[in-house]
C-alpha cells in the first residue's frame, strides 16, 4: 500500500481507508500461504522484519523527496522496485475495497505476485590488508523469503565492489577473499548519476540515489550518538525441514559498555524447543569496524557503518549495519 502511495502520489492519508487495507490483506494474504517457504516456523516473522525495515527506508526517501522537489525521480525508482521485486505495475492498478484492480478491469484482482528468489551473498575471510574504499552504500536485494532485504556494500577505487559482512573490511586479506568467497565480489562504475554493479557472473544491476534501492552508509566518527537497543530477526535452514527464528537484541548501555541477547526457537519434524543467550562486555567502534570484548576475555571484531536518512543523505542512528545484518533501532 505505502508503494502504490508513492508511485501515485497519494499524499492525503484519508485517501486510503481501512477497507483498502484489508482488501489489499484478503487479497495477498492467500498467495503468501500458498508459499512453502512461509510455512516453517519463523518464516513469517522473518518476512515481517524485512518489510518493516523496507517500510521505513522507504517511506523516509518519500519524504526526504517531497522536501528536496525531486519526487518524479524517487517514484520512478520506487515503481521500479516493485515492478522488479514483486511484479506490480502501481502505474496500472487502482486501489478499492477489493484491493488492487486492473485501471482496464472493474475489480479484478492483479496477478500473482512473483516470489523473489532468496539472496546468496557469501561471506567473506578477512585477515589483513585492504583495498582503498571509494565509499559505503547499502542496497535493496531480494529477501527471504518474499520480501526485500539491505545489505551493505563498499566500492573500492580501484572499480571492485564487496558485499560487506561480518569481518572488518579494514583486515581484509582481498586474494584470500577471493578464493574463498569469490560470490561477494564484482566490479562497478558510474554512469551519470548511476551505479553500475556486475557481480562475478557477469549480471549488471544499475543502483540510483533517491531511486529507493540504493543509499549511503557512513563509518562511526563520534559525531552522532548510538540509540540504546537495536535488534535483528534472522531464520534458520527452511530447505532441510528444520527452521529457527532468532530475536538477536543487542543494547548500548553507555559509552563503553553493551549487553546482548537472543531468543531462540527450533523446530524440525520430529521436536521443538528454544532457548535464550546473553552476554555482556565492553565495546569501542572506530571507522567500520564494531570491537566487543565479552567479560570471559573473548574479543570479537565486526564490520560496522550507519544508516542514511533524509536528502540530502546524512547518517542515521535509527539503521546500522553490524557483522553485514540490519539492526533497527528499538528504544
């Protein structure tokens, strides 16, 4: 609903009622349960987070093009993304009581929304040494199982990108990587305001600024403060019969000092069960890397960077990206 507000410009909140909604509920809440992926244990949470975290990406873009006068452009990109992601045209549609209808069609309800295939970003062996980053950005990418995920990405100045996840970029070992995990690496270039990225098969994705699909990330330089609590929503192995959702909170309690927690349910054909972890330490983030060390001695170091908010962009507090995972904020 808040992507066909975009691209057609519906800025009157009255315009759309509650019976749109559940029209809009009633009509794709049966395509998901005909998804097998959504029927493992966690699955339907997981897919909650990431369009949670999608909504407010997106919504923040729509206002920050509202202000700046370049709301063609963002709802361009924005039709794009669902065009691209789920198979609506909202050039097409309407929205009714029913849901959304062919603009050609008296209440018809459009067609099956595709199911995006799963992302397979690898992850990378760091040890030391590094290229020199042209800059971080974090993209939209085709979650799990039905919805859209960000995963952050550094383009380095030498025309390689990597797909960012838990070791520090800073320590990376970028011959090793590549042996090892050579699915997290492509090259990139710009074109115009355009970002062309060709991963290692040779596929060419174009990412845009105020396209909706693409947006800075920033390192951490003591200019902005840390919300209290921030937590992530990941799944488990769906394909092998056993699955797991896990809530993974993790709270800056001051300046220095972090506790962390996980709730964690299993599930497989033959039993269930869950548990609960904490632990708790202190910290120190310098540039991208996030350093935890536990009160049992264990030093742990992660890749780090900011959200973006706003256009002109400028860090957010509210988005961060830790170890590669979207952690929101929940104070």
């Amino acid at each position: 609903v808040l992507g066909y507000m975009i691209v057609n410009n519906v800025q009157n909140d009255k315009a759309v009622t509650a019976a749109m909604v559940q029209g809009v509920r009633a009509q794709f809440g049966p395509l998901l349960a005909q998804n097998p992926r959504l029927n493992a244990a966690g699955a339907p949470a997981q897919l909650g987070e990431e369009m949670k975290l999608l909504c407010v990406v997106v919504q923040a873009g729509w206002l920050a093009a509202i202000k700046e006068k370049s709301l063609p452009q963002y709802q361009q990109g924005i039709s794009t993304l669902f065009k691209n992601q789920y198979s609506l045209d909202f050039s097409a549609l309407r929205l009714t009581d029913q849901g959304f209808a062919r603009l050609a069609e008296p209440d018809a309800a459009p067609r099956k929304a595709a199911s995006p295939t799963a992302s397979t970003s690898a992850q990378p062996t760091a040890t030391a040494g590094a290229l020199a980053p042209e800059g971080w950005f974090f993209r939209a990418i085709s979650g799990y199982p039905a919805a859209v995920a960000f995963e952050p990405v550094v383009l380095f100045k030498n025309g390689e990108y990597f797909e960012v996840q838990e070791e520090p970029v800073e320590q990376l070992n970028v011959p090793a990587s590549k042996r090892q995990r050579p699915a997290a690496w492509g090259t990139w270039k710009k074109s115009g305001a355009t970002y062309l990225l060709t991963d290692h098969q040779g596929k060419t994705a174009d990412y845009r600024l105020g396209a909706g699909n693409w947006f800075p990330a920033y390192p951490y330089s003591g200019g902005i403060t840390l919300k209290k609590g921030y937590e992530k929503t990941s799944g488990g192995d769906y394909a092998t019969g056993t699955s797991a959702l896990a809530v993974s909170k993790l709270h800056f309690l001051d300046a220095t000092h972090f506790s962390q927690g996980t709730d964690a349910g299993i599930m497989s054909v033959n039993a269930a069960g869950g548990k609960k972890t904490s632990a708790a330490g202190t910290y120190k983030i310098h540039g991208n890397t996030l350093e935890l060390t536990y009160a049992d001695g264990r030093v742990v170091q992660k890749s780090f960077a900011f959200g973006a908010t706003g256009s002109p962009a400028r860090p957010t507090a509210t988005l961060i990206f830790i170890g590669g995972d979207a952690y929101t904020d929940i104070d």
